[in-house]
C-alpha cells in the first residue's frame, strides 16, 4: 500500500543523497577520482566502474540534466559535507544585526551597559547598529549625538570597526559595526574571569541557619535589627 505522506523517520530532501542503486536516472555525468569529467554514461557503467575502483557512485547534483555523479567513497563524502556545513555554521552569524539604542544625554553607566552588550555581540561574530534618536529640542545640538557616537565607536574599536561614517538620517544618527577578523580582535574582556572559589569546609558539615527567634542553647535570642517595616510599630494608635 503507498503512503500518501513521507514517512516521519524519513531524511529530509535537503540531506539525503542518492547513492549507487538509488539513482533514478538512467544516464549520469559522471566525475572521477581524480575530479576530472569522465562524460555521460549509462547508469549501470558507472556503477561498474565505481565498483572497480573501489569506491561509490554518488549522486551529488540530482537537477542537473543529466544528473551529475561523482566517483568517491560515500563515508568519506559525508565526513566533507559535514565539515563544510559546521565551517558555513561559524560564518552564519555575520549575517545577523543587533541593534544598540543610544540617546544624546545617556547615563555614564548606561553607556557602558551598551558597550558591554556591544561587545558581547562582535565577539560571537555579529553585526552592531547603533542608532541614536533625538527627541524635542534635542535636535538644536546634534553635536552632542555626535560626540556620543564618536565615544562609541572610539570604545569598540578593539573588537570592530565601523562599515561606514556616523550619518543623520531623519532624526537620529545611524551607524553599522562589523566584526574584526579573530587574529586582529582583542579577547573579550570577560574571558579571563574566574567563577568564585567556593569556600573549603574541611569535611565538617556546613553551619546550619537558625531559625529567627529560636534560642542558641538555653539563651534567650538576640533582638532583631531594626527593619524598614518595625518603624510602624513605633506609632502611637491610640485614640485621643
């Protein structure tokens, strides 16, 4: 009975490739050992001469009028597939943008937030933008956003540099940092850091917490400090 519908386990179109008796068509093209072109050949010959040498025959471009097959052993074809698709991997996040906000009157604190996040980003090989609004009067002073930007871009160039000048679009300032090269970049300034040792307890139990307001061997407890909320205790609610 035929299924109207591929099989769930089924390897999806993209990943799955023909190989010797899979091949559909009746003539292929046919590449060597050697990855020299060979010519059109009957299917059931370059089976023959795949299997005299010792190898597979393996379909590597199926839309191709005729197919193009090539002469290569099927398990090392797959160890080279799979490396170029982890190296097209590294590269794919070039492709990707982050977007910084940043304002003509930003906190210090604030800024260095940005560029943290900044940083963060090209390091894992993105894109930044950097977009800068003006609000109101704002706008009478543009050079104030400017100099932001400028601070901006001079603080990140360790890690990346600018595709293009700060320009004025509309009202705010826009600007695209790529990514440097890994031999050219700084290390990220968290690399370096050490999580906290934990502390050493000798092979003694841990110190239990107390309860609050239990007692410590016979002793009465120790008066709370004063809290936020006990200074309501203090009030006089009696009725005059």
């Amino acid at each position: 009975m035929s299924r109207p519908f591929p099989s769930r386990s089924s390897p999806s179109p993209a990943s799955f490739v023909r190989v010797n008796g899979k091949i559909r068509a009746r003539e292929v093209r046919v590449i060597g050992i050697d990855g020299k072109q060979l010519g059109v050949l009957s299917l059931a010959d370059a089976i023959n001469m795949a299997r005299a040498n010792g190898v597979d025959l393996v379909e590597i471009a199926a839309a191709a009028t005729p197919p193009v097959c090539r002469l290569v052993d099927f398990g090392k074809f797959r160890y080279e597939q799979s490396k170029r698709d982890k190296e097209a991997k590294k590269h794919q996040h070039a492709n990707k943008v982050k977007e910084i906000q940043l304002s003509p009157s930003i906190d210090p604190h604030d800024f260095g937030v940005k560029l943290s996040h900044a940083i963060d980003f090209l390091c894992e090989e993105m894109k930044v933008k950097v977009t800068l609004r003006f609000r109101g009067r704002e706008m009478a002073h543009k050079e104030i956003g400017f100099q932001q930007v400028e601070k901006f871009i001079k603080d990140v160039t360790p890690w990346g540099h600018p595709d293009f000048a700060p320009k004025l679009v509309g009202k705010g300032i826009n600007l695209m940092l790529s990514p440097l090269p890994r031999n050219k970049r700084a290390k990220h300034p968290r690399e370096g850091e050490q999580p906290d040792a934990p502390v050493e307890s000798n092979g003694a139990n841990p110190p239990q917490r107390r309860p609050v307001g239990a007692a410590d061997n016979g002793q009465p407890p120790a008066a709370e400090p004063e809290s936020i909320n006990s200074a309501f205790a203090k009030l006089d609610l009696k009725t005059r």
